[in-house]
C-alpha cells in the first residue's frame, strides 16, 4: 500500500522560534530588597526601620536616634510612655533581641561595650524592663507546651537571649534611680501617679525573681545556660536592690525619693531575706557620714509604724549577731567600746521619736523580747540609749518588775526568756538609782516588789527561786546599808554565776562613737598549728661503710636453710582497687594523707574540687576530733568554724554512708564541746539560712550528742579516738593507771553499733516500748483468768517476796549509769530549743513560722527534745522547769497535728517521755500542773478514739497503742489524785 503512494517533492523548514515547552525550567530569582536608609527624621522613621529587618549598621544607627533622645537632642524620648515609645520598645525586645543579640554582644567586646550599651539604654526604662518580662513569660509558655523538643526549641534559645539581657539592663547601682528620675521629671502628674506605683510593684514584687528562676530552670534543661543568673537567687536581688535604694536615698533626700524609697523596702522586706535589706541600709547609710545618718533615720520615718518596730527588730539582731557575737557581754562593769558603738547606732536609729522610743521599750519589756539566747551585750547598750532619759528608765524597771513576779508569766515562760528579763530589770534598776535614788526605794516598799520575791521564792522551779533571791538581794544592796539589806544565806548567792547577777546594777554604760563598727570585724584568730615532727636525720643514717681494704678478700658463704626467728616478714600491701586499671595512665598514686590537724582537717573539708581530700575528711573527722578533744585547744578554736562546713556540707560525690559520717563529725563536736556547741546548734537551727533536711539534721545531732554525754549511748568511734596513739605496753602501763571498772566507754565498747539512717525513730519506738511493756504486761496479767484462780499465786507471789525482804523489786527504765551531766544537758540543749520556739512562734516572720510548722521538721523536733528530757533523767534539778516549758510546749501545738500521725505520734511520745521521768513524782505533777493533766487527758483520748487501729500492724495501730498507754497513765494519775485537781477541774 504505501509503494502505492509516491511522495511529490519534500521541502525541510527550519523553526524561526525555540520550542519553550521542551526547555527545563529555571529558578527565579528574588527581587532585590530594598532597604530604607535610615536618617533620623522621626521616631515613625525609626520604627519603621527597625521593622524592615535593617542591616547591622542601619540598626545602629537606628539605636543612637533613640539614644539622642535620651540624652535632649531631640524631642522623642523612649522612656516616656506613648503609644509610639511602646511599639519601638515592643519591636526592639521581640525582633530585635532574638535576631541581633547575638552581634551586639560579640561586637561590644571589641567596641569597648558600645554597641549593647546603646541597646540597653534604649530599653532600660519601666516600660522596657516590662517588656522583657512580657516576653520571658510568652517564651516560657511556648517552651513549657512542649517540653519533649526543648533542646531544639527555639524558645529555649531566645529564653537565654532574654535572660542575659534583663541581667544588663539592672545590673548597676544606680538602676532605680535613673528609672525614677525618667518618670519624677513627667509634667504630668496623672501620669506620675501610676507609673510610681508600677514601679514599686515591679522591683517588690518578686515577678523578677520568679520569672527568671523558671527561666533558668528551661535554660538548664535544655543545655542553653552554663552560668547561673544572679537575678534568680532571691538573696542576690535584694542586695542589689538595697544597694540601689542607699544610692538613691544618698543622693537625693526629698520627700517623694524618701517615700518611694520607705514603699520599696516596705514590700521588698515580704519578699524574705529582709535580713540583707537591712544590713545593706545599714552599712550603706546610718555607718557613713552624718548626711547619710539623718536620711536614714528620714527614710525609717517614712515607714509604717508596724514596719518601724520590724525593722528596729532586725537591726537588734544584726548588731547582736555582727557585732557583739565576738564581745564578751558577761564582763561585768568591764567598758567595751563596741557596746557603746552599737548603743550609738540604736540612739541614731531611734532619735526623738517616741514611737521608736516605745519599740525599743517594748522590745526590752515584752513576752518574746529582749534578746532571748543572746548575749548580755545587746541589752546593755539597748538599755544605755535612755541612760539620761529618767522617765523612760523609770517605764522600763516598772514593767519589768511587774513581769517579773507574775506568777502565770514564772510558770510558763522559758527560762531563757526569764533570764534576759532578769537582766533588763538589774539593769535598769541600776540606771534608776543612779538618777534618781528615791525611786528605787519607794519602789522596794512597794507591794509589787514584795509580791514577786514572794512569787518567785515561792516557785517550785529552781531557777525561778535563784533568780528572786539574786533580785531581791542586788537591789536591797542598793538601798540599804550592809548590815540591814536583804541576805538570804544561801549557798546558791556565793556563786560566781550570782555574783556575777549581783554586779549588773553597777554597770553603766554611754553612747559612743560609730567608729568600732566602721573597723572589720575579725573573729579571733586560733594558735597556730604545730609543725609535725619530723625525725632526727643524724638518728636515722646508716652506719658508715668500712675502710676499703687492700688485697684479696676470701669470705666462706654458709648456705643456712634455718630462718631466723626474731626476723618478722613484711606484710603483703593493701590492694588498691585504682591499680587494677589496665591503663597505667590513669592510676594516681599521689593521694593525700590523712589529716592529722583540725586545721588540716577544714581544708580538706573546704576543697570542695577534689573527690579523694573530701572522703578522707569525712571517714577522718569522728575519730579526730574526739582524739584532739580533751588535747589542746584546737578542737575549742576551731569548733564553730568547723561545725559550719559539717552542717552545710553537700554530696557532691555521691559518697557511700555520707549522711551518717557527717552526723558522726557533728555529734563529735558536740561531744567535745557540749557546753558551747550545744546552744550553737540551736541558734543554728532557727537562725541559720539552711535547707529542712539540714536542720533536721542538727535536730538529729542534738538529740544523739545528748544522749552520748549522759551515757546512754556509746559511738563507734569512741574507742579509736584514745589520744596519744602510742600507749605503754599493758604490763607497764598497769603500773600507772588504776583500773577504773566504771567507765561507761569501755564497758559497752563491745556493744557498737553504727548510727542508722533513722536513729531518732529508733530510740523513740524503743522508749516508747519501754513505756508500754509494763502496762502490757499488767493486761495480759489481768486478762489470764478470774482473780479467784490467780488467788494461789497471788499469795505464793506474796510469801516468797516476804521471805526475802532484802530483794526489792527493781524499778524498770532506771539507768545504772549515775548521770552526772543532767545540769549541762538542761541549760545548753533543752532550754535553748524550747525557749528560741517559743521566741520564732510570736516572731513577726512567718517563713520562720512556716519553717517550723513544717510536719517533718516540727516532728524531729519533738522527739528530740523527748530524748533530751528522758536523757537528762528524774535527778536533774531543773526537771520541774523543763516539764513546764515542754508540756506547754505539746499542747500548744496540738492544732497541727491534725491530719497528720507523724506530728502526732511525736506529741504523744513527747508526754510519754514527760511520765516516764515524773514517775516517781506523779503527786507534783498533779499538783504544779494539774490543768495541763486535765487537757492531757481530754486530747490523747480524743485521738484515741478517733484513730483507727487493728492487727494490721501500721502507724495508726502504733499511734493508738501509744495514746492507750499515755491515757491509762493519765487516768491512773486522776483517779489517785483527783482531790489536788479538783480545783483546776472546776476552772475548766
């Protein structure tokens, strides 16, 4: 078919246009952006620019207009509030910041700091420092949304940016006062207002701190943050910001600058910490020049009256704590500059003004004052600041000679606070009668004289007793002549302690200089540690080699298989788990040593780097400091600093038994120094700025050191720690030292136990125990059978006891250990815990409060001072004392222990420890304290009855098996005596 078909002729055309179908595609390309440049005509011109994403050089050219205008060179300024300042600023803080953060920073190293610098003043202003703050809180919940790709969130990224430059924009100490001049100098006084009030809510208000502590949460999260931010340590900041208040404060004094300032502190000081607030005001303003010292006391004028007495409690306690904790207060009529200094400062703090004047009185006067647990030092130049004030003198010596006798404020106040009242009352009496003599003996014929020598002769406390007579005999010596004053011929007035009461009507102290408070305070050095000896070089060389001989030397060589017996072999090394790594590169063999001094022994503990000192001190610290106890006085030097480093200790190594070797080293010091490291751990748990688990462990060291010194318990590290650790051999040492079978250390040095993790639940749950195994005893007894058939043996019981008259029965949970320490226990541990709670409870502080009311806490505390009571025994003489203090102690804090077993149970164990050693005098307590029995009984049956209980076994079980042993203690104690508490069961 197609041969068929013959093609005519055939013409070829060549295409004139390209085929674009078949061409492969190209990119096309961006059109060229057009960057304004920037002039700076106006401030739209400038946000406009910042909204075009300029280049680095239009942005800073950008930045210096707005700089200009801070500086007057033109009428725009950023700092002042208008809706065009607020979009730059808003621009600036979330396109800017995350985009050329990064240049800026990195320029500024090598620009001398300008390029940032100009950022920074740019945004350092209310509005500016809110916006950040608006902005971190965006960042933070877009990256809380989704915490799974947090490191490779860009949040996370911009989070640290942000950070970084809220740490520059208020890093300086004049901060607040470049902010508050931007807005004083408004024209507007509507606008003022506000923006006043903004800024007080902005720097008091905690919203930086909390906002910048979660940020840096984020930030460490996500591997964004390598160095911490000081704006998230609560302490940092309020430094900071006192620092910016006394610069602000020195450099203008008017009255608005005094009233912003007095605001800020005022909510700065709710924030907690209000410690360094003052201590900073204190420092910056009222010890410089005499300008500063009357803006202060202008500023303290500004506050609240309520504030005024808070802030004249924590200046009380500065200069207490600062400044005479190194002042030896107890010196009689001896003249201390420094307490005259700081009577100074009170007389500056306190001035004219008669409501300072009040709170100073009150502070001396009142139920939770006058410096409870402190040193005599900070009453004595409280009490100077009126040394010419005759009529307030005159206030104080009324009001505390009324408090004195009371009888309700003898039986229930701390001795401790009984004491500094005391004090304040000898005091004064002293300043009185130097003033004005005819006071002092109109006030000795005064029937509220005669009553509270009565009152407090009559106490059945002790210490209550000796504090009457050691009043009653100084200010009789006063008025009356030698043979006609007061003398109670006791045995107890002939004491250097009474004596030394006696001396406080003569001292007479004046406001001095500010000078000593100016000068450093250094804590006394210690002695210096002596070098270890070494031995002699000429003892220890070898003898010298022969004379070399000439000629041929024969020696006959006898091979001898029979050793000799008086050679000892060596023994084989110690194996060393670093030598069995197989790379000899990373076997270290230069170790340190033991620490042999105590000096030695807190550098290691303060080498916080290096892993192998940190465990040796640690496994070191029992045995030595019980081995330099009693040898010298290193451990006496050194033992506050010492306890320091132990209480604040961390695990940085995660060390094996960690816990319980810090708690041995601890227990060690207070083993060695009972007297002055027990009221230092107590001050320490109240004042000390530590973590709950840390307090809980100076409550823990309390409680077993007490129990070590009174003999009930024995360490571990007890026989290891004999000093010297070279003894004569036994046959010689017979000779010098007489065989003493009473030692307590050595008789039960074969019962050692290590310290457990919850060494205070254990001896409580074994006290307790011990309280209830007779009672359980007399039910099973009673529940055998009907007495009929117990007649029998009954009676056989009777005979034999009969027969053997000479075999009394032995009373149960009485020590065969004399316990000679009951007096030391009682004055530097019972007393001083329960009169410093006493004190935080009425503290105007409620993160004290609430420290303490923590469940956990509050039941260590309990227990330990239940151990404390059952180890200081029935013998000690203060016993009546601290059954009052602890008793009202228990029922005061019954509310809390409401939902929780834990608190209860240590209340209970508490009265279980409070019968246990009042046993053999259940009649007193009866009588002394017939209400409290009362209240006892209507409580522990209360939670008897409304605690669950079974065969189960759990705490409840064991919380109501305690409160049935404590209610049928009671109610034993009731039916026996129900006579003497009639008349306080009526009263109820």
């Amino acid at each position: 078919m197609d041969a068929l078909l013959t093609p005519v002729s055939q013409t070829y055309r060549k295409s004139s246009q390209p085929d674009d179908l078949f061409k492969p595609s190209k990119h096309a390309e961006d059109a060229p952006v057009v960057r304004p440049e920037f002039r700076g005509s106006s401030s739209e011109e400038a946000l406009e620019t910042l909204r075009s994403q300029p280049s680095y050089d239009t942005l800073l050219s950008a930045l210096k207009y707005l700089q200009q205008g801070l500086q007057g060179k033109h009428v725009f300024d950023i700092r002042k509030p208008s809706p065009q300042s607020a979009q730059i600023v808003h621009v600036l803080v979330t396109e800017i910041v995350p985009n050329y953060w990064t240049l800026l920073r990195d320029s500024s190293t090598s620009r001398s700091k300008k390029d940032a610098g100009v950022l920074i003043a740019c945004l350092q202003s209310l509005t500016g420092i809110n916006a950040v703050l608006a902005y971190l809180r965006a960042l933070l919940k877009e990256a809380k949304s989704d915490p799974k790709n947090l490191k490779n969130s860009h949040a996370a990224f911009n989070l640290c940016f942000a950070l970084e430059l809220l740490s520059r924009l208020i890093h300086g100490d004049d901060d607040v006062q470049n902010i508050w001049n931007s807005i004083h100098s408004l024209d507007n006084p509507a606008q003022v207002r506000p923006m006043r009030q903004e800024l007080i809510t902005l720097f008091a208000s905690g919203k930086i701190v909390s906002l910048s502590a979660e940020a840096e949460d984020i930030c460490r999260q996500a591997d964004q943050l390598k160095d911490g931010i000081w704006m998230s340590n609560s302490k940092s900041y309020i430094d900071w910001l006192a620092r910016n208040l006394v610069r602000c404060v020195r450099s203008q004094a008017d009255e608005d600058t005094l009233k912003l300032c007095a605001d800020i502190s005022t909510r700065a000081m709710r924030l907690g910490n209000s410690e360094n607030l003052i201590t900073v005001l204190f420092t910056g303003l009222l010890l410089q020049d005499g300008d500063s010292q009357a803006a202060f006391g202008k500023l303290l004028g500004s506050f609240p009256p309520l504030e005024q007495r808070k802030v004249l409690n924590l200046l009380l306690k500065l200069l207490s704590d600062k400044y005479l904790g190194t002042v030896d207060g107890n010196s009689g009529t001896k003249c201390s500059p420094i307490i005259w200094a700081v009577s100074g400062a009170l007389r500056a703090v306190v001035g004219d003004d008669e409501t300072r004047k009040n709170n100073l009185i009150s502070w001396l006067t009142n139920g939770s004052g006058a410096g409870i647990g402190e040193d005599c030092g900070i009453r004595r130049a409280a009490i100077a600041v009126f040394a010419e004030d005759k009529d307030s003198m005159a206030t104080i010596l009324e009001k505390s000679l009324g408090q004195f006798g009371d009888q309700l404020y003898i039986k229930h106040t701390p001795l401790l606070q009984q004491d500094a009242h005391a004090q304040v009352l000898l005091l004064s009496a002293g300043y009185v009668h130097r003033l004005a003599p005819i006071k002092v003996t109109l006030l000795l014929r005064s029937s509220a004289y005669l009553n509270a020598i009565s009152n407090r002769i009559g106490a059945p406390q002790n210490c209550a007793r000796f504090l009457g007579m050691v009043v009653g005999e100084a200010l009789s010596g006063l008025v009356h002549g030698k043979e006609t004053k007061l003398d109670f011929k006791m045995d107890e007035m002939d004491t250097e302690e009474a004596r030394w009461y006696k001396s406080l009507v003569q001292i007479s102290d004046k406001i001095g200089p500010l000078d000593p408070l100016r000068e450093p305070i250094f804590s006394p050095k210690p002695t210096n540690t002596p070098k270890e000896a070494r031995p002699s070089r000429v003892a220890a060389q070898r003898p010298g080699k022969p004379p070399a001989q000439s000629g041929f030397i024969i020696e006959e060589v006898v091979d001898d298989e029979d050793e000799d017996p008086d050679l000892v072999p060596y023994a084989k090394p110690d194996s060393d788990a670093e030598d069995s790594d197989d790379d000899p590169t990373l076997i270290s063999h230069n170790k340190p040593k033991a620490p042999v001094y105590i000096r030695d022994l807190i550098s290691f503990f303060r080498d916080t780097e290096n892993y192998d000192r940190q465990k040796l001190a640690l496994t070191t610290a029992p045995t030595l400091i019980r081995r330099k106890a009693t040898y010298g006085t290193e451990v006496s030097s050194h033992a506050e600093e010492l306890a320091t480093l132990l209480v604040g200790l961390q695990d940085k190594y995660e060390l094996d038994n960690f816990n319980d070797l810090r708690l041995q080293g601890m227990v060690a010091i207070v083993v060695a120094q009972p007297k002055k490291m027990g009221q230092w751990f107590s001050k320490t748990f109240f004042d000390g700025d530590y973590s709950l688990s840390q307090r809980a462990s100076v409550l823990i060291v309390l409680g077993l050191g007490g129990r070590e010194i009174a003999g009930f318990e024995t360490s571990e590290y007890a026989p290891a720690a004999q000093f010297p650790s070279k003894m004569l051999p036994a046959k010689v040492e017979k000779h010098y030292l007489a065989s003493s079978s009473s030692n307590r250390l050595e008789s039960s040095a074969s019962n050692l136990k290590s310290l457990p993790p919850n060494a205070l639940d254990s001896l409580a749950h074994s006290l307790s125990q011990a309280f209830l195994a007779p009672l359980a005893a007399g039910a099973a007894d009673a529940a055998t059978g009907p007495d009929v058939l117990k007649l029998s043996s009954f009676t056989s019981r009777l005979k034999s006891q009969s027969s053997t008259p000479t075999k009394g029965k032995a009373k149960p949970r009485i020590r065969a250990i004399p316990n000679t320490t009951a007096s030391l226990i009682a004055t530097s541990f019972f007393f001083p815990l329960t009169s410093r709670f006493q004190a935080a409870m009425h503290s105007a502080s409620a993160t004290t409060r609430g420290i303490l009311f923590q469940p956990y806490l509050l039941t260590v505390y309990l227990k330990t001072l239940a151990l404390l009571l059952h180890a200081a025994g029935p013998s000690t003489l203060a016993l009546p004392q601290m059954t009052s203090e602890f008793w009202d102690l228990l029922l005061g804090v019954r509310g809390q222990c409401v939902g929780d077993l834990g608190v209860t149970q240590a209340v209970l164990f508490g009265l279980v420890a409070l019968l246990d050693v009042n046993e053999a005098d259940m009649r007193g307590l009866c009588e002394r304290h017939g209400r409290e029995v009362v209240e006892s009984v209507e409580w522990v049956s209360g939670v008897f009855s409304n605690t669950r209980g079974g065969d189960e076994g759990g705490e409840e079980n064991e919380v109501k098996m305690i409160a049935a042993g404590v209610l049928i203690r009671l109610r034993e104690a009731v039916d026996k005596y129900q006579a003497l508490l009639m008349g306080d069961m009526i009263g109820l």
